[in-house]
C-alpha cells in the first residue's frame, strides 16, 4: 500500500466522526420535588463527550455523531439513570430518583478502571465535594482527619507528618487524578474547592500503582465541569488570621476547554503553652526524662504563621468525540514566618508541574491512554534576623525532578471480561544541600497486566501483576488477586495485595553529621525495596437508606529500612572521617499492623442523615516489640446532618466529630499524646438563583474547646487553639 493511502486511511480513521454530527439537550430533575438538579454529570456511552447541569438544570451534548447514544447521568444525591437517545434530540427531560446512599459514586482507584463503588472488587472510600462543602472544609488536612478514621497527623518543631492505617507517609501514595505527586507538600498544594471526590484505598497496590502504595493509596480527582462558562469563588476566614481564598474559572467553548484555578491559604502563628519542655538525665539508667522544673519560658509556636499559594492551568482539545488531547501545568508555593528571636531561618518550598495527554477510543471495547508529566520541588532555607541586621539571602535545603511517561490500554473481552495493560519509565533526580548530594539519579521501567472477570453470576475477580526493573535494586514482581460476591444487598470481598518501596536517594547517598552529637551517617548502596504483604476481608449491606461496611485487615511489611550501628573506625576507614558514633542505612525491620474499620451511613428521613466510622489498628515494631511510632490505636468519627429547601434556597446544617485514643510516642523528648476530642457545627446555605448561586456559610470549630495545652515540643494530639468562629462565602456563576 502507498504511503498516501495509509496516511488518508489514518486521517479517515481520526475524524470520520466528525462529518455528520448532531446534539442532544435537554434538562435534569428531580423525581421527587421536580426541581432542577444542579451540577448532573452527563456522559456518552463509547465516548468522550460530556457535560455537567446548569443552575437550571440544562444541559448540552454538541458535536455527538450520528447514530444511537447512551446518556449516562450522574449526581452524588441520586441514583444514576441511563437513557437511549437515537439522533438528533432537544427538550429531552431526565429524571433522577433521590439517592440517600451514596451507592452509585462511580470510583477508579483500586482497579485502575471505572466502577459503582458498589461493583468494585476492591472496597473504596469516598468524600465527595458536597461532603467538603456541607463541613466549610478548606485544607486537605481538614478533609483527611475529619472525615475518615484512618489518618491521623502529627506535626512538631520539624513540620507535619500523615499517617494511614498506623504508617507515616513514606509508605502512602497521593495520586491527582491518578498521577503521582512528588515532592513534599503533597497534600498541601490540593486545591480543596476543585476537588470532585477522594478516593482513598486502605492497604497495598504496588500492582497497580507502583512504589510507595503500602499503606494505602489516596487518590483526588479534579472537578472537570462542562457547562460554557464556570465561575467560582470561595472565601473562608476563622480565628488566628486562618483565611482561605478559591478562584476557578473553566470556559467550554466547542471543541475547545480550559480550567484555570487559584488558591490562597494563610494563617498566623499561636502558642499552646509559653513553656517549652525541659530534661534531665536519670543517673542510674542515663536516659532522659521529662522534668517539669527545667520547663523555660519560650517564643516558640506550636502551629508557625504561614501563606501558600496554587495555580493551575489545563488546556483540552476534543478532536471528535473518540480522541482528545489535554495539556497541564502548575505552580504552588509555600513559606512560614517563624518568630526571630527564636528561629534563624524559615523554610520555603515550591513546586511546579506540567504534562501532556491523549486519549483515543478505539471502539466500544477498547481505548488506550497516553500520559507524560514532571513534578519538581525545591525547598530553601530563607535566613531571618533581627530589624536593622543584614540578611543573608536563601540556600537550597532540597531539589527533587521527578519524571513520569506511561502507556495504558482497557479493552472489553464480552460482557464479563477487562484486561487492561501498561507500561511506565519513572526517572527521579535529588540534590540536597543537608545529605551532600548533587544530582544523584535512578530510573524505574514497569509493565502491568489486570484481568477484572466475571467468574460467575455473582462472583467477580480481579487479579494483576507488575514487573519492576529499577536501576540499582534490578527485577522484583508484586501481584495482587481480589474476589467479590454479591448476593441481595450484601457484598463479600476478600483480596491479597503485595506491595514494596523503592529506597530513596536520599536513604541510598546521603552522608550526614550530626553536630550535637558528632556522629556520621553513611550511605548505603545495596538497600533493598521494602515489601509488605496486605490480607482484607471486608463485608458490605447496602439497602434504600441504610449503608454498613465492615473490614478486617493485617499488613506484614518486611525489609523496613532503618539506621544500623556501625564502629565509627570502619567510617573513618571508608573515608568519612573520624567521629564518635557511625551509622548506617539497612533493612532491619519487620512490623504489622492488624485492623478493623467499619463504617455507617444511614438516612433516617425528613432530610436527617447521620453517620460514622470506627477504626482499630493494633501495630507492631517486630524489633522492640512495641507499636509504632506516633501510631493510634482507636478512632471514631461521627456527623449528622440536617437539609431542607424552601425554594429557592437551601439548608445544611452539619455536626461532624473525631474522638482520637492517645499517640503512641517511642522517644523520650516527645510524650504520648493524649486523648481528644473535637466537634464542629457548621451551617451551609445555597440560595440558587437564576444564573448565580450564593452559598453563605458560618459555623464553630472545637465547640467545648478542647486545647492540647502542654509545653511545646511534646508530641501533640491536635494544634486546634480553641473554640473558634468562622464565616464563608461561596459564589458560582454558570451559563
């Protein structure tokens, strides 16, 4: 065949699709009032064409081609419906039922394709942005602590550390629309008002997702509205100068879009205590110990005064309805202000991202993905000093490039059967100022392979692998198998997951002194990944009003990596010069976290709904034989809810808490932390206007004030100041 015509049969291939086009509009109700619903989901079967509802809630498909179209139609407070539109259709009128269960949420994360959360094999909890909203949530650690029993955070004079099911993050992958961030701040630079749900997935899924999923994997997906104009803004301000500002502004104009957001978050510094802890050293036993009379007056700050900022840009281009095209970029930015007569220097960090992607819908049974983006973070040191003293500039603490390019294909084999197959090249570079490391770098390459099954009628599986080649630790394989079964309104799943780490190059190069007490860290270049095998079983009921889950679980992680010993003569013969102690990185490690979770939603009627959500996690250092670190043996969360329209305009008013058990603390310079408890009254109010929607909100943080009042430097339960007011203000215009 000539060239000619291979190019023509391609272009015929591309936009055939687009010669004899037609739209479908029409409105979306409600069932049960006949009220417009405002912010609908509509998708095309086979298709990447969409949209979202108006403030009236119409809708517009444009540029579909000819032909037989499934609409399926989407809301997190109904039960999604499927409509058949063949041709051309105008004034097509849907109706949703109300759904007070969240049962019909369609999720990605666990199987890497899209389910109800009620057909997925792997068992996935969501916040939606409707959940963020009705709380006046504004920050991601916000969203995480007062919505799900399984994290917990701890921050000391050091910064801010997450933990998922009892493991800090190091071992918990944060994914943005199913990408990796890098980099610290991963959370932080999350605009909170952009985000359309949580995903988040307890346990391993280095099969699917690679490095660093042991803990479990946390997934934000971005709102990606369709109407022809959107624009929002959301302010927030409480107690403590804590203030939050959120701007986006997303145009669809045929076949062209683009979604720009911005956000500002800023707050003042507080004490808890004016005393900073004091020691003293036992005589008999030489170790140290709190001692209440050596506590000293102090300028230091429980939580430091500090200001971030988040942009972000994406461009997309729809071809035709099989193949478009999207480019992406941002920039965050983040600094403290610590007081100068105690500190010598804030911290400052910045990141900034772009990539590009292409997708193409082959036919009804296949697409594939393509995906390449880079995440790049730089921390500095910014020197403070007092008025009238000259300062002396900024140093690079850290630098991390991280790059990603991947290759995904889902294809349909019948009615019962998804494989889907990938590849990925990972590069990361790291120089770091502390650790003397200057452009250290590693590549990772990966193929995957899922098969999601349908064993039999009520039986589904799914089982995946990923090889791994990485550049110092060579081949490793991790699998992952998980079966579900649905009979009435019970689900069984039950699934082994494995999971592993890739070290860092920091852990594998760095070499470091620590001038307190002269010792020397050296690097170790024969690390290896740090694996953990994940076992779930998980028991789910859901029916009409009424929503219980019930999991059990047990991690076993092995080859965790920690710091050895070593005689300080064997350092210096190495060449890192003569100290009084030496140390170095190995895997030493074993520990196990065994778990139960179960949580509860139920709709009592006349717009009430209450919920909650309970947490055991029984961890285990297998090298001392104590929990883990800063881990937290019981969680509860609880809220309920109260809504109801009068017109125009609409009431939600939320009580959310979270009762937390003490912190387990292994170091003698931070004690346990105690138990707390927090509650939150908040008020939501939507007046839905003609082309605008005003959303007034006002509420009190901490309601009986509970303050972790102890002297700085202790290992705190929480860094709330008090009972605290705040108000809102949420405006949205769409056309």
């Amino acid at each position: 065949m000539k060239k000619s015509s291979v190019l023509t049969a391609i272009l015929l291939l591309v936009f055939s699709h687009a010669w004899s086009q037609v739209t479908i509009s029409g409105k979306v109700v409600s069932v049960e009032s006949g009220r417009p619903v405002d912010g609908a989901n509509i998708r095309v079967d086979n298709s990447l064409a969409g949209c979202s509802t108006n403030a009236q809630g119409e809708f517009v498909l444009r540029d579909l081609p000819e032909g037989k179209h499934e609409l399926r139609v989407t809301h997190v407070s109904y039960a999604p419906k499927s409509v058949t539109v063949e041709g051309e259709k105008v004034g097509l009128v849907i109706s949703l039922e109300n759904s007070h269960v969240n049962i019909g949420q369609v999720v990605v994360t666990g199987t890497g394709t899209h389910r109800r959360m009620k057909d997925s094999p792997v068992p996935v909890s969501v916040i939606t942005a409707q959940d963020i909203r009705a709380s006046n949530l504004s920050t991601m650690e916000e969203v995480l602590t007062k919505m799900n029993a399984s994290f917990a955070f701890t921050t000391s004079g050091m910064g801010t550390t997450m933990s998922l099911n009892g493991l800090n993050d190091d071992y918990i992958l944060v994914l943005e629309n199913g990408r990796r961030l890098a980099g610290d701040d991963r959370i932080t630079r999350i605009n909170v008002s952009n985000i359309k749900r949580i995903e988040i997935l307890n346990g391993a899924a280095s099969a699917l997702y690679g490095s660093d999923a042991i803990g479990g994997v946390i997934n934000i997906i971005t709102d990606e509205v369709k109407n022809a104009v959107l624009l929002s803004s959301d302010t927030r301000y409480g107690s403590k100068g804590r203030f939050s500002e959120a701007v986006n502004v997303d145009v669809n104009q045929g076949k062209f879009g683009s979604y720009t957001s911005y956000q500002r978050l800023q707050a003042d510094g507080w004490q808890l205590n004016p005393l900073e802890a004091g020691y003293s050293t036992d005589k008999k036993t030489k170790r140290k110990y709190r001692d209440p009379e050596k506590d000293k007056a102090t300028d230091k700050e429980a939580s430091t005064a500090f200001s971030s900022n988040t942009v972000n840009q994406r461009f997309t281009y729809a071809f035709n309805d099989r193949l478009s095209l999207g480019i992406r970029g941002s920039y965050y930015n983040w600094e403290n202000n610590r007081p100068v007569s105690v500190y010598k220097y804030n911290l400052e960090h910045e990141t900034y991202n772009y990539g590009v992607g292409a997708k193409y819908i082959i036919n009804k049974s296949a697409y594939i993905d393509a995906d390449f983006y880079s995440d790049n973070f730089t921390s500095r040191y910014d020197s403070i000093v007092a008025p009238g003293e000259t300062p002396r500039g900024k140093d690079t603490r850290k630098r991390v490039h991280y790059y990603n390019g991947s290759l995904k294909g889902i294809f349909k084999i019948g009615q019962a059967q998804k494989v889907s197959a990938g590849m990925e090249y990972v590069k990361e570079t790291l120089m770091s100022a502390t650790d003397k490391l200057d452009g250290e770098n590693m590549y990772t390459m990966a193929v995957y392979l899922q098969d999601e099954i349908r064993l039999w009628k009520n039986l589904d599986a799914v089982v995946g692998v990923r090889y791994i080649y990485n550049e110092n630790f060579k081949n490793y394989v991790t699998p992952n198998v998980a079966l579900s079964y649905k009979w009435n309104h019970w689900n069984f799943r039950a699934s082994y997951a494995s999971g592993f780490r890739t070290p860092t190059l920091s852990q594998l190069y760095a070499t470091d002194v620590a001038k307190t007490t002269d010792m020397v860290t050296i690097p170790n270049l024969h690390l290896k990944p740090e694996k953990s095998d994940y076992f779930m079983l998980n028991t789910e009921y859901v029916y009409n009003c009424l929503s219980v889950s019930l999991s059990a679980y047990i991690n076993k992680i092995r080859d965790m990596i920690n710091y050895r010993a070593i005689d300080p003569v064997l350092a210096e013969q190495l060449g890192y010069g003569k100290h009084d102690e030496a140390q170095q990185r190995d895997n030493m490690n074993k520990a196990e976290v065994k778990g139960i979770q179960a949580v509860l939603n139920l709709y009592v009627g006349a717009g009430f709904s209450v919920g909650g959500s309970y947490h055991f996690m029984d961890t285990e250092d297998k090298a001392t034989g104590n929990p883990i670190d800063k881990s937290v043996k019981n969680v509860w969360t609880a809220n309920a809810r109260w809504n109801h329209r009068w017109g125009l305009y609409r009431l939600n008013i939320n009580l959310n808490g979270r009762i937390q058990e003490g912190r387990y603390s292994r170091t003698y310079y931070y004690d346990p932390a105690p138990n707390f408890s927090q509650w939150d009254l908040n008020t939501h109010h939507s007046f839905n206007l003609k082309s605008v929607v005003l959303e007034p909100g006002f509420g009190i943080e901490n309601l009986f004030d509970q303050v972790d009042d102890r002297p700085w430097n202790s290992n705190y339960s929480t860094l709330n100041p008090g009972r605290s007011f705040y108000v809102s203000l949420g405006i949205r215009f769409k056309h």
